[in-house]
C-alpha cells in the first residue's frame, strides 16, 4: 500500500515525488519508458524555478550542469534585454540537457526515499473512498491512497478519468532536431540573419563539435508520433532559406505542433494531474518544463498535508484554484507569441509594434516577469500587494532566506520577535531576525515560498496558520 502512485517520472513526476518525501510520503512513481530519453534537447529553467531549486538546496548541484544565460529575449524571440534590477537572486536563464535534469530530479527524489520502477505504464484504475488500485499493463495490480497522472500530453490518467482536454489542435508544426552541417560558421551565421528577418520560427545554433542545433518550419502538420526524416529537414531548409547546409549526420530529430490545450479539472476525487498531462501549448518562450515543475511544488506540500491528516478541509482543492488559472495565462502568452512568429504582414506589423512597446521598461519588465512566472499572484483575498506572491530570497541572520526551507516547511520570519508558531511548530519553522530586508513586520510563508500572511498581531497569525496548516498540535 502506497501513500501515492505518480504516474510519469519526467521532471514533473520526480519532483513531485521529491515533494512529498520531504514529509515522509510513501511514493511509488511508475515510468512506462525502460530507459531514458537518448536524444540531449536544451530546456531552460526560468527565474521562478531556479528559486525552487534554491528552495530545496538542489540548485548548487544543478548548475554544474547548466549554462547561465541573460534572461532576456523571451518573448516571441524579440531581441530585448532583461529590463534592470528584476526581484529575485537568480535572476538569468539556465541552459540545461533534458536528460540531465531530469536524472538529477529523479535521483533527489529516489534518495529521499522514492521508489522509481521503469517499465510500468498504468493501463487501468478504480477509484474508492479509500484509495486508488492501479492496474498496471502486464495486468499487476498496485494501491494508493492517491494517483497523480503526470504522464505527458497523452496522458492514460488523464484519459481514463474522462477529464475533458479542450483547446485547438496544431496548426502549424516545427522540426526540430541537431546534425552536422557541411558549410562555414560565417557562412551559415549570414544565411541565418538574414532568414530570420522574416521567419522567426527558423534558426541554425553552433552546438560543440560541428554539431548545430536546426529549427526550421514544416511543410505541414504530420503525425506527431512519427519522427521526420533528415529528407524532411534538408527539404524545408532548401525552401526557407534556399539552401540545406549540407546538414548530415543527425543525433536525434523531432517535431513539435502549436497544439494548446488545458484539462477541465486537475482533480477528480483521489486522482489528480499536473505537468503536461494538464495543460499543453506551444514551447515559445521555454515555460512547458517550468510550469509543470511549478505545478509539483503547488501541489506536493498539499498532498503530503492531505494525507499526513493536518490539512484543512479546502487545502487540497487550492493546487486546482491556484494552478489552472496560470496554465490558463501561459496558454494565451503562448497563443499570442505564436502569431507575432507568423510570417504573414499582419502579425509581423504588430511585431514591429509590440518591439517598440518593449523599449518602455514596464512593457519589457511586464512580459518578463510574466514569462519567468515571477509575476504570479495568488488570490489570498485583500492585503498588501505582496500577499499572494513569492518572497525573493533575501539575507537573513542565518545566511539566506531559501536556505531555511529545504525541508519542505512552511516559515514565519518575525521581525518584531514578539510571535510564535505554537502548535504548529511540527510543520512551520520560526526565526525571528529584526535585520530582514523587509518593508513588513512579518510574514508568513507557505512550503511553496508564496506569502500567506502579512501583519503582526497574533490572533491574526494564528487564524493564517489554521487556515493554511489546520488545526494545531495538542
């Protein structure tokens, strides 16, 4: 008998299963793949990650990995920098293989105390007031209190619990792929600027080794499930930009559609979904990868408190209320960077004018944020504007704020050193430290590092720590 049953062990599923062992969950995560992805496609962790990494001390040893780039540039691939000054400490893109995030997330997370079986798809389940009993495609059958489908866009869970997946489907697609190429770097750097003048979903990038990173439109939209061929890549380099390259010696090649669809419901009684299996778009402005990771963080803390038996009544069905509604937001942000990559006159006009816009520093600061996902607000109800928002990582007495919340805790950073966390001191730590940079007395910060209260009067406190963490401890 498991706690809870994760179906998918891609960043979204070992993340969360590294959520919920930080409060002693037992976790089971099932990945129908036997091995690893071989193909090394580059994500980027965006600013908001990288503070959830730092959160639960795993950003050290992430990059060792990575490369740092600016964080600018985002939006629709307008060429703009990183407006001055953005909240937070880690405050620039990483670069990163797929591959190797995810093999570092699933082993945070397996020595945390996961169990990780590969080679398992989940094929069937019946849900109870008790639990969840998954059937497995070789006909085993598993138990769970809990199951969490986060098995990708096609995902079986989502399926099979008959949640609707509305949205468009793809209307345009884009091959991916890296290959060797047979001409000069200058050569290939002038065709390329000069191409991307009007197309913009088109780039050839050095790799290492003679290898390039290609992206360039497809004839048409295919079947997802088939990879193209370099035929197919040499074809539309010819007819985009009147050459080929000489591309050769592919090491993996794929293609990706502008499909944009969100589920109905990310829970339905004891089974839930997030990551892809929730919410599909476009991977304009690099937030897929992201968003899911940031999907787990919302919802580990949650589950654990759902079922370790503190959590108040409502507490779960705030991963649905928090998270839909900024899939939502990435839905049209993408929608909307898609068409200013259109070729035709009429997005490439508003291009033009959404790149002069962006020259005004609370344009470019706005869409920013937006994309890097630091500008989300919750909906606590009325208060100050930082209630409902992450806290950057500011210094504290002990070193620096996110180095408090490895354990997967909620914080009350006191200033006035008059409050207490009481009998909730079993899953809310405490410092009090007037030096905080902070224009508040104190604050109270849920696992997930969004603020949940504001203020200094300890009636007040308690009734936050009751509606976030339940009942006190006796």
């Amino acid at each position: 008998m498991f706690d809870v049953i994760i179906a998918g062990c891609g960043p979204t599923g070992a993340m969360l299963a590294a959520e919920l062992r930080l409060h002693d969950v037992r976790v089971l995560v099932l990945e129908k793949e036997t091995e690893p992805a071989s193909f090394v496609r580059i994500v980027g962790l965006h600013i908001r990650s990288l503070e959830l990494m730092a959160m639960r001390g795993l950003l050290d040893r992430i990059l060792q990995h990575g490369r740092r780039r600016p964080a600018g540039g985002f939006f629709a691939a307008i060429p703009k920098p990183a407006p001055k000054g953005l909240d937070s400490a880690y405050a620039y893109l990483l670069g990163i293989p797929q591959p190797v995030i995810v093999h570092l997330l699933e082993e945070h997370a397996i020595e945390l105390g996961a169990q990780v079986r590969r080679g398992c798809a989940v094929a069937g389940f019946e849900q109870d007031d008790e639990g969840v009993t998954v059937e497995l495609a070789d006909g085993e059958q598993l138990r769970s209190r809990y199951l969490v489908g986060c098995d990708g866009a096609r995902s079986m869970v989502r399926k099979l619990l008959g949640v609707g997946f509305p949205g468009e489907p793809a209307r345009t697609e884009t091959l991916m792929g890296e290959m060797e190429v047979g001409v000069p770097q200058e050569e290939i750097a002038a065709k390329v600027a000069e191409t991307r003048e009007t197309h913009q979903r088109f780039w050839l990038r050095p790799f290492g080794e003679g290898v390039y990173s290609v992206v360039v439109p497809a004839a048409g939209v295919g079947d997802r499930t088939e990879p193209p061929t370099l035929e197919d890549f040499k074809q539309q380099l010819r007819a985009i930009a009147g050459t080929d390259f000489g591309v050769h010696s592919p090491r993996w090649m794929s293609r990706f559609g502008d499909a944009t669809r969100l589920a109905e419901r990310y829970r339905v009684g004891r089974v839930l979904l997030a990551g892809d299996a929730a919410h599909i778009h476009p991977p304009t402005g690099g937030q897929g990868l992201n968003l899911g990771v940031q999907d787990a963080f919302n919802l580990g803390w949650k589950l654990a408190a759902q079922i370790r038996g503190w959590a108040p009544e409502t507490l779960l069905d705030t991963y649905q209320a928090e998270r839909h509604p900024v899939a939502e937001d990435v839905l049209d942000n993408t929608r909307a960077q898609m068409e200013l990559l259109s070729a035709e006159p009429g997005p490439q006009a508003v291009r033009r004018l959404l790149t002069e816009l962006m020259d005004f520093d609370e344009v470019n600061r706005y869409l920013i944020e937006k994309i890097t996902a630091i500008g989300i607000r919750y909906d606590f109800g009325e208060g100050p504007d930082l209630l409902g928002r992450r806290l950057r990582d500011i210094d504290v007495k002990q070193g620096h704020l996110y180095g408090l919340l490895h354990r997967g805790r909620g914080l009350l950073l006191d200033r006035t050193e008059r409050l207490t966390v009481g009998g909730w001191s079993d899953r809310v730590d405490y410092l009090a430290d007037p030096t905080a940079v902070l224009d508040v007395p104190c604050v109270l910060l849920r696992p997930d590092g969004h603020v949940a209260w504001i203020g200094d009067d300890q009636g007040d406190l308690d009734d936050h720590l009751s509606r976030w963490f339940g009942k006190p401890a006796d």
